[in-house]
C-alpha cells in the first residue's frame, strides 16, 4: 500500500480483533487500527480518527453493525465498510450490500479479508474520481451556461444529427425562438433559409463522423432566417467538440446588419468621391464627357465574363474612373485641341498614366489601382507608354482597361467628330489582338457587342 491506512474497527471480541489484525500483517498491510465497542465510541473514532475503511462486526451486545452502517454513511460517505462477522447469513449480507456495504467477510475465511479491503478502497477511489469528474463536469457546465448566457453573440450547440442542444439567451433576441421553443428541433429547419438547407444538411453527414466539415473551424458571413421570415446577415463561427463521446458544434454568431449597412454607406461614399474626382478631369478635358463611366461600365463586364473574382472586379471599376486623371496635369489648351496634336502636345498627354499614378498611389486601395492607371496605355509589343511594357508585365486590370478604353475612344460620338461605330472598333482591336491587346480580353469584348448585344448606358 502506498500510505499507511487508518482503520476503525467496531469489534466486542478481543481475540477477533486480533485475529484480523494479524491476518492485515501477513498480508503486509501499512495500517494503524482503532478498535471500539460500543455507539459512541464509534461515533466519536468517526469524528476524531477519521478512518480510511470501516470493519464491522454484525453483531455486538449493545449495538448493531447496521446502526453504525448507517451512521457511517451518514457520517463518513467516502470510506468504504466491509462487514467482518461469523453469524452474517446470504439474507444478511445481501441486506449489508444494500444498505450500503462495500462487501462482507466471514470470520472463518478471514484470508479473504485483505483482498477484500484493496478492492473496496480500489473501487472506493473510482468512486470519488468519478463523483469529482461529474462535479468537475457540472461546475464547468454551469460556468459555461453563466458565461453564455449573458453573452453578447448568440451561442448555439448543435447535435452531429442537426439537432439543438442549447441556445443561449441572445440567440432568442436574435432569431425569434426561445429556448424551449428552438432546443430539440433541428437547426436548419430554424434559421436556415430554405434555399441553402439542403447544402447544409450534407455538411451534417461528415460531421456526425469525423467532427469534420466546410464549416468547421471557419468564421462565415451567412444568412439567416428570423422566426418571422425575414433574412438577416450573421458572422458565424462554428468549432467542434466531442462530449460523451459524440460531436457537437458549437456556434458563435453576431448580427451584422448594421455593420454591413455601414459598410455600404462608406462603399457609397467612396464611389461618390471616385466619381466625383473623375470629373474633375472630365471637367478639363470636355471631348470625353462620361469617358470614365463607360469605360469602367465595359471593364466590369469583361472582368466578370472572365470569371474574375468580386474584388478584382471592383478594383477594375475603381481603376477605371481613375484612370485619367492624370490629365489634369495636362494643359487645358491641348486638351481641348479641335486639330491634331503636335509631338510636344502628344509627349505632354503621354504623362498624364504616370501623373495619375502618383495621385493615387498614397491612398492605401486593396486592389493594385495605381498599377492599372499607369499602364493603361501600355501595349502587349512594348509599343505602348509610359514604360514600354511587354506581354505579361502588364498587370490584367491594365490590359482590361486598355481594350475598354479604345472600344469606348471609337463607339461613342465626340463633339469633333461621330461615332466610329462598333464594327471599326471590333476591326481595331481584333486585328490588334496579341500584338498590342490581351487575346482573352479582346475575344470577350467581341463576344460581347457581337452575340450578347452589349451596349453603353447612356450619360445623365
């Protein structure tokens, strides 16, 4: 044994007592003993000894094993009792079992006892291990129930079958249910508009096995559903864990209603000030009047017939409306130029892609805006300027724009001369196509006038 144990014995006979002890020394127990006869001596070596296993005796003059059983349990629940007796019957020790006996041992077979007693304390320390698991288990069950509940996300634990399992306070607030109403029924036929259920129920299948899935372990901006059909956007997190020996998921949300309209009140805001700095070289270039908005009315198109991403689509848009400012820089005089321009006119309208360039480039965009404008004008053979560019040095916003701002140049009127019309500037780009322009972009934009009717908006 690893520390010496403290036994109370309740035992009349001298000679028993002794009998048991020796039979414990044999067995090379480490052990003090306390023997006692009568009920308050018992109750007395409970209090003051505080013994680590009970033997009883069944049957004692003035008192009775199962009295002190009682007391014992009552007094002393961790320690385990073995009955020790000769007179105990299979009635009576199935009556010392029940009332709470660790285990029984005849006098007569006190070989049976040390064996006895390291199981009970054996069984004895699972118990209390098990009993401070489920504490342990429920004090942090409730702690997390604390901490949830007046959290300010909605928290949701989801069963791998799709069913709730819990559902704090702010997800009441937030989707419409409470508790009673939303814990037990499955999650998707909740919260989940229709239109995406049937894909969220397939993530369920690996889930319930592997604790896996799309989902798991991301943050999501997604849709949801209140209780009285209206959708709503949430930022999601979902994670996963495994309790008694099954996976739940466990999800984080916040509505992002209002952030998002605030987003697109500043995306509002800056697509007016991207407009409105536009103008200003429309202002002093007045030939090309709602130049910028039909060429980054094209550009987006093209981009997005491309399978360009969202982002680089709005990148393009913004580089668009930009992408002549740079005139500024140039005299108003040459600007606006009824003949052609001379070689000094045309190098002084050559700057203005490195002028835009610089403008720009101190205002932190996360799109490569500043790219787009300088190049521009530059073209697949080197031929083009500021830099003389080749090929795929050229960033794809810049050859986008490139082909969009010559469609734009020959198909819309100018107030010194008419439309070129579409079937020049088909003509021009095509025969253009892997010598100054993009092949991709070129075949999109002829798909575009020529089989999909594409035409510009017209300028307010």
């Amino acid at each position: 044994m690893e520390k010496e144990l403290r036994i109370l014995h309740l035992e009349d006979s001298v000679v028993d007592a002794e009998l048991v002890e020796r039979g414990l020394r044999n067995a090379r127990m480490a052990f003090t003993i306390k023997r006692v006869e009568t009920r308050d001596d018992f109750i007395k070596a409970i209090d003051g000894f505080k013994p680590d296993l009970i033997l009883l005796d069944y049957k004692l003059p003035s008192f009775d094993g199962l009295s002190a059983l009682a007391i014992a349990r009552e007094k002393c629940t961790d320690a385990p009792v073995i009955f020790v007796s000769g007179v105990i019957g299979e009635d009576m020790a199935i009556e010392t079992l029940k009332s709470g006996a660790t285990d029984y041992v005849l006098k007569d077979k006190l070989a049976r006892l040390a064996p006895a007693i390291v199981r009970a304390l054996r069984e004895s320390e699972e118990i209390r291990e098990r009993k401070w698991a489920e504490d342990a288990l429920r004090d942090s069950e409730e702690r997390f129930r604390v901490v949830a509940e007046s959290a300010g996300d909605a928290i949701v634990c989801l069963e791998s079958t799709g069913i709730i399992s819990f559902w704090n306070k702010k997800a009441g607030e937030m989707f419409g249910y409470t508790a009673d109403d939303a814990i037990g029924k499955a999650m998707h036929a909740l919260i989940v508009p229709e239109r995406y259920r049937e894909k969220a129920c397939l993530g369920l299948k690996s889930f319930s096995q592997t604790g896996t899935g799309p989902v798991i372990g991301k943050t999501l901006e997604v849709c949801a559903l209140h209780r009285e059909g209206s959708e709503f956007p949430i930022e999601i997190t979902i994670s996963a864990m495994r309790i008694k020996g099954k996976w739940t998921a466990i999800g984080i949300a916040r509505d992002i209603t209002e952030r998002k309209n605030n987003v697109q009140k500043l995306q509002n805001a800056l697509n007016m000030t991207i407009e409105a700095i536009s103008k200003i070289g429309e202002m002093r270039d007045p030939y090309t009047d709602g130049h910028e908005k039909h060429v980054a009315q094209l550009a987006c198109v093209l981009a997005k017939e491309m399978g360009l991403s969202e982002g680089q689509i709005e990148g393009i848009r913004v580089s668009a409306f930009l992408h002549d400012i740079g005139k500024i820089v140039v005299p108003s005089e040459i600007l606006s130029k009824p003949a052609s321009l001379n070689e000094y006119e045309m190098g002084m309208v050559k700057t203005h892609p490195r002028a835009g360039c610089d403008i720009v480039k101190g205002i932190v965009f996360p799109w490569p805006v500043s790219q787009a404008i300088l190049q521009h004008h530059e073209r697949l053979n080197g031929s083009g300027y500021p830099n003389g560019l080749k090929g795929e040095a050229i960033a794809l916003e810049a050859r986008i724009l490139a082909v969009a701002d010559v469609v734009e140049a020959m198909v819309n009127h100018r107030p010194y001369r008419p439309s070129l019309g579409v079937d020049m500037a088909m003509k021009e780009i095509t025969q253009g196509k892997g010598v100054l322009y993009d092949v991709r972009v070129v075949d999109t934009c002829v798909r575009l006038f020529t089989e999909q009717g594409f035409q510009f908006d017209a300028v307010v």
